[in-house]
C-alpha cells in the first residue's frame, strides 16, 4: 500500500478549532482536546487530507529525556516524507491508523505503537505526561497536522533509530539544543524548545 493510500485518524478543523485557532503549544486543558479528538475522529486516505486543511490529521510527537539529554533526530535522504529531509526532530511520533482501534485508548494505543516502530529504547519510564496541543500554520507539512506533544523520562539513555537509512539519532544535552535547530524557523522543534523546553 503506497502512504497516500493509508487511512489516518483526522478530525475536522472547524470542531477541533471550535473555541478558537490558536498558534504554538496550547498547554491550558490539554485533555480536553484530547476529548474532543476521541469524540469526532474518522479515518481519512492519507493523500486526500495531506494538503487540505480543513482537516486535521493528529500526530502523537513524545520527548524523551533522561536526565538533562534529550533524543533529537534527523530526517535522511530516505525518508518518506520528502518535505523534511535535512531537518531535526525532537518528538518521536507518526500517524494514528486504524490498527490502533481496539486496543484500549485510540490516541495512546497509536503513541506507543509509533514510539515502537520509530526507536529502541532499552529502560524504563519514570514518567509520561501530556505537555500540550500543537497548532502550527506557518509550513504547509505542519498546518494539517495537530501535536500531541508528551513528555517520556526515562532512567536510561540507551535509545538508538530503528531506520537508520530514513534518520540518525542521539543524546544532546538541553544547552546544545539550539545549535540542531537554528534552521528550523517555523518547525515543531523549534516551538516545542521555546514554549516547553525554555521553561523547564
């Protein structure tokens, strides 16, 4: 099956925008959207929705941190998604499927899954938490997309890239974050730094 043929979990934008259109990381009642998310989702082809922005398809993004490192990635010459090549990450993340129905809560069942196909991480979670929703209209990628941005802390930093052709992974230190991300005006990263990390 080609990628623009896979059925991703959207949500129309005039219900998840409902209250408002908000740019950045919306930290306020996060739980609330996820509410609204698991009350209103469909499935959609994903080549249908890719550029339309009346709907907005949910993507779980998860940090992950052991003590004062975070995991940053970055996209290669094989990766799917052509329109981040060269760029940095700093979420793990991916489309919500239909394979995720059934498996306890939708939303966090296509976390894990995403956090499972994309890294190896051998430890242990001292916490998960929901840090906020992401809006982002500035690129065309990100204006379709709505984040679910969490937080992994780990007691380990043994995580490494299970793709190794599509991206290459490591542990920075927070300080040396902003030396990644210089050129990523307008991405998620760039956001997810200064309105969480920033703050931390």
């Amino acid at each position: 099956m080609s990628k623009d043929d896979e059925k991703v979990l959207v949500v129309p934008a005039d219900i998840i925008f409902k209250d408002g259109r908000w740019q950045g990381l919306k930290k306020d009642k996060p739980e609330h959207y996820l509410d609204v998310i698991r009350n209103n989702y469909q499935f959609r082809r994903r080549g249908d929705v890719e550029t339309d922005p009346s709907w907005q398809q949910i993507i779980p993004y998860m940090l992950f941190s052991c003590k004062d490192k975070f995991f940053i990635y970055k996209y290669l010459g094989g990766a799917g998604e052509k329109r981040l090549v060269d760029s940095y990450q700093l979420g793990v993340g991916g489309h919500i499927n239909q394979v995720d129905s059934g498996n306890g809560d939708i939303l966090e069942a296509g976390a894990m899954r995403e956090w499972n196909e994309e890294v190896e991480y051998r430890g242990n979670f001292l916490e998960k938490k929901l840090v906020g929703i992401l809006n982002d209209d500035s690129r065309p990628v990100e204006s379709v997309h709505l984040g679910l941005v969490y937080h992994f802390i780990g007691d380990s930093p043994e995580i490494s890239i299970k793709e190794k052709d599509k991206m290459q992974g490591e542990m920075v230190n927070l300080k040396d974050i902003p030396g990644h991300i210089k050129n990523t005006e307008g991405a998620w990263i760039q956001v997810v730094y200064n309105e969480y990390l920033l703050t931390l």
